[in-house]
C-alpha cells in the first residue's frame, strides 16, 4: 500500500505538470479535475476547440520541458472565500465550484512554476521527478458525471518511477488493443452495436450467434447434470411485483420508464428474481423439497448511460447466468460449497483457472436483518470457503445490504481481474415475497435464498473470452471449426461430400469454394482464426484425405478423412482449450 500511495502521488503529479502544459500551449483553456487513477492518471479540461492525437505529442514535449525546469511543488493555505474569488477572477469556474463546496475555512493551493492548483495532495518534492511518463489517450467526460452539465476534454496517461516499468506498461496496453473484443467482433464478424438500434445493445451476427448457441447449450446441460431445474421468464413484468421486490423503491434509476399496458403500469425487467420467487410460491414445499434450484439464461434490460457503455463489457440489454436456490438454515454452508466448486468448474472448462476470491461482509450501515443472523450466515460462508482449499480474502463492509457474499475474479492471459462469478446470500427477498416451506416438525418457516451467477453476463463473458484468447477460441467454442478449400472445380463435389459428413456428425464445417487461389483463401480463413483448413486438391481427392492446416500456420500434412475426424473429435470437447 506504501507503494501504491507513492506511485498515486508521482501520477497525480504527473496530472499537475500536464496541466501546466496544457495551459501554457492552448491559453483560455479552463481545468477541472486531475486525479490518480488506478494505472495513471487524467486531467479533464473545457475548450471549445477538440484536442487532437497530434496535441498530444505537442503537451508531452512541453511536459518534458517543464520537468527539465524542475519546479518544486509548494503548497500554501489560504481561505476558502479568497480562493474561490480567486478562481473565479481567473474564470476558472470549475475550481471555483470545487472550492466552494469544501467543509473547511481554509483549502490547500499547489504551486508549480506559474501553475497554481486547487489541490489536497500530496506531491513529490519537485517536478523533476516526473521522468518516465505517457500521454495515452482522449476522451469525453461530463462536468461531474451529470449528463445536464457541459462535457469536458479528458486526457489520458500513465507515469512510473523507472523507464523500464513504463516500458512494459505500454506493451501490455498493445497487447490489450490487439485483444479488444470489439476489434475483434468486427473482424471475426460476430457482432455488432449500431446508435441506430441503440447503444448497449448488442445484435449477434450468425457466427456469434453460434458461439452463444454453443455456451447456452452447455450452461443449460451443466446446471441439469447439477441438480437444477430449467426456468424462462417474460422480458417485461406488472410494476407491482417490483414494488414486492422493492427494486421501485432501491433500484429505479437503473430501470427504464413504465409502459402502459390496458392502463396498467409495466416495467423491462432488471433482475429475474422476483419471477423466480413466483414460481417458487405456487405450491407449498416441505423440508424434504429443499434445497430447490432454479436457473435460467434470462436477458435483464438495466439502464447505463452513454458514457460507461462498451462494447460487451458494459451494456444495457444482457443475459444473466442466473441462478437461484432455496435452502433451509442447515443447508447453507453445503450448497454455497457446491455453488462454489460448480464456479471453478465451469471457470476451469472456459481456460480460467487463476483466481481472486474474496468474502464481503456485513457493510457498516445500511442493511437489513438481524446481526445475529448475518454473523451464522458469514460463518457458514466461511466455513465453506475454509474447505475449498482456495486462499480468500475479506471484504469487510462490501457485502450488500440484503446479505454477504463471496465473488470470484479471473485472471486472464495478460494478468488482468475479471469479475465474474458472484454467489449471494439474500435475507431480504425471502421476507418480502413471504416464502416458507414445512419443517420436519411440521411448522412453517423461512428457508435461506442464495442468488448465483457463475460466468455473470453471457455478452461480457463472451467479451472476456475473446480478450483471452486473442479471438482464437478453442476448437469446442469456434462458431466455425473446419474451412474446407478446394484448388479448383475439379475437387467441388468431393468437397460437398465432406462437408456434408463433417456436418453430420455435428462439426462446425464451411466449403470455401471462391473462385481464387488456394493461398489467398487459406491466408483469410487463417485471419478468421479458423482451428483446421482442409485443402484439397486432386491428390487429396485421389487418396480420399484432406491437407490439414491448424491455427497458427501449423501444417499437419495429408490425412485420411476418418483420421481427421478422430482428431477433431478428440479435441472438440468442452475444457479442451488446446489445439
């Protein structure tokens, strides 16, 4: 922490100097906020006219000068009244904002050469100190984050102690823009966003509706293999079971605006729930029932502004790997284990296997039920987590307010946390939708509620799997998994023929039949990260095989057509994620 409190201020210093620069090449220009962020930092700025990428390498060099004059960062009080009249004076409106808004009399001024900024700090001694450093990036962020208000100019970078840090930094983020999964949707031809359509909503093209097709069809055989019953559940629902749920009243700003239907109020649903408790109420259960599992791919609509989407990472229609199950007290600590080593599993199936685990705890303040019963709950989580063998940590205070949980982070290829898998305990929907089932003694009680989502979203796993493997999907996931190329015409019924037994037996198969040369067909379905092309040519034809080529521009040879088979076979099974 010691560490990443120092590197925060060498990059917040950073900020400082870029804005400096920034001030002295584009006069006129007003500055709002320049924080540290977690890998660097930004500064947004208001002026009329739009940075460019060329500005850019114009502020870094002026940067670079005003670290060769090595200015000392000096910090100094003065009353809040004088500074914002100050601020104001210099039409720095934004500071002069901030500057009223603070609590105390007095507010810190950081000086820097002729840069004097409304700052708490801290900064290194002078600037100087900010040699390795990189401008990364622009882009638009509103005054605050309130739509209403005016946008702003954010510039983008990063700064570390050593050149060689900064170094490896800046080949990570090439390797991060060779891996987005929006470049990569594109190319691959999986889908698409379009403002037409709206944004945040995702239009799956026939490959990517394939790759979804073949992840559906294994979530829905996994959770059937384990146990749970297969539910769906309408897009749309009566305002009054969200009223039961109390997602009007905590989540409406999330929600979209009600629709009138026969002059009664409907909402898109934001969560599956609520209809999951439905079905759960429309009998009576006994003890010997529970633990009841109910699971469902069910597409959830939640409002995000314009600003935070991206790509399939953050959108506004999705579907949730849902799941929820009923158990009694007794039951809890076994089913969260359960729970628990389903996630690894199907973590483990995708290529996921390096993992951030943590428990979040009761928060501080606002949330509901007993202490005592949060305390058995949190134990028995921690009992179940104690017995997976996998190292955890606490959250304290980051549970929500109906109830604690554990969450799992991957770590992908390039070392970056995903969160995906969530497993959380609920104290509150069971009480407001009144559910119960029959004990052994024959009393009615309250059973436990466990929400669960093993991969979160389909369209951000989706996207997080495409970053992982570079758009290169293993054998079992590829939307197409053998191009069939023929060199002329001369091999097209052959071909035919081939294509229609890989289909048969439910291999993913496409006949290229262009009218162009072998190589150029082979150097485009190799772009498409097609696992196997099989070229055939009149030899091939003649020996009844089929030249093989496997990703990455392996060339396996001629093989007989029986023996390709077996090999894809082999390979094309769910958690095999090597060709």
């Amino acid at each position: 922490m010691k560490e990443q409190k120092s590197l925060d201020t060498l990059r917040h210093s950073a900020a400082h100097v870029m804005a400096a620069a920034v001030l002295e090449l584009f006069p006129g220009t007003k500055v709002a906020i320049g924080p540290s962020i977690e890998e660097g930092f930004y500064y947004d700025f208001y002026r009329p006219e739009p940075f460019t990428p060329e500005d850019l390498i114009k502020i870094e060099e002026k940067m670079k000068e005003i670290i060769k004059e090595n200015h000392s960062f000096v910090c100094s009080s003065m009353p809040k009244e004088d500074a914002v009249k100050d601020f104001n004076a210099k039409g720095e409106k934004y500071k002069a904002e901030i500057a009223s808004e603070i609590e105390d009399d007095n507010v810190n001024i950081y000086k820097s050469g002729d840069f004097t900024d409304l700052c708490k700090g801290p900064h290194v001694s002078s600037t100087g100190e900010v040699q390795n450093f990189k401008l990364l990036s622009l882009a638009g962020a509103y005054w605050r984050g309130d739509s209403s208000r005016e946008m702003l100019q954010r510039i983008y970078g990063t700064a570390f102690f050593t050149k060689e840090e900064l170094d490896d930094y800046l080949k990570k983020l090439e390797e991060i823009q060779k891996r987005d999964h929006r470049k990569l949707g594109k190319d691959l031809d999986l889908f698409s966003i379009h403002d037409s359509v709206g944004g945040g909503l995702v239009l799956w093209h026939p490959k990517g509706a394939i790759l979804r097709d073949v992840i559906e069809n294994y979530w829905k055989q996994f959770h059937l293999n384990n146990g749970y019953e297969l539910l769906l559940t309408p897009h749309i629902a009566s305002e009054e079971l969200f009223d039961i749920s109390g997602h009007l009243q905590t989540y409406s700003e999330n929600m979209y605006a009600s629709m009138d239907i026969e002059g009664k109020p409907f909402r898109a649903k934001p969560m599956n729930c609520p209809m999951h408790l439905m079905v759960y109420k429309r009998k009576l259960h006994s003890y010997r029932d529970l633990p009841i599992r109910y699971a469902e791919l069910g597409t959830v609509y939640r409002y995000e502004k314009s600003g935070v989407l991206h790509g399939l990472l953050r959108v506004r229609g999705f579907t949730q790997d849902d799941g929820h199950v009923i158990v009694s007290p007794e039951q809890l600590e076994e089913e969260m284990l359960t729970i628990f080593n389903m996630a690894v599993n199907m973590l483990k199936t995708f290529g996921f296997s390096d993992y951030k685990i943590y428990l979040a705890t009761r928060p501080e303040k606002k949330y509901v039920g007993e202490i005592a019963d949060w305390d058995n709950a949190q134990k028995s989580i921690e009992n179940a987590l104690k017995k997976t063998g996998y190292e955890y940590e606490v959250d304290e205070g980051g549970g929500a307010f109906y109830g604690p949980k554990i969450d799992i982070k991957i770590k992908d290829a390039i070392g970056r946390l995903w969160q995906c898998s969530t497993i959380q305990f609920d104290f509150n929907l069971p009480e407001r939708f009144d559910i119960s089932y029959i004990e052994s003694s024959g009393k009615k009680a309250r059973p436990y509620m466990i929400h669960r989502a093993l991969m979160g979203s389909l369209e951000r796993f989706i996207g997080v799997l495409l970053e992982q493997y570079s758009g290169a999907l293993p054998l079992w996931l590829s939307p197409v998994q053998v191009v069939v190329a023929n060199i002329n015409d001369e091999q097209s019924e052959y071909c035919k023929e081939l294509l229609a037994k890989l289909k048969s037996l439910g291999i993913r198969t496409v006949f290229d039949d262009r009218n162009e040369k072998i190589g150029h067909k082979i150097r485009e379905n190799a772009m498409q990260k097609v696992p196997y092309i099989a070229v055939v040519g009149n030899k091939e034809k003649e020996a009844g095989a089929v030249a093989v080529r496997a990703r990455g521009n392996k060339d396996l040879g001629a093989i007989k057509i029986d023996d390709f088979i077996n090999l894809i076979k082999e390979k094309n099974v769910p958690g095999v994620n090597e060709l």
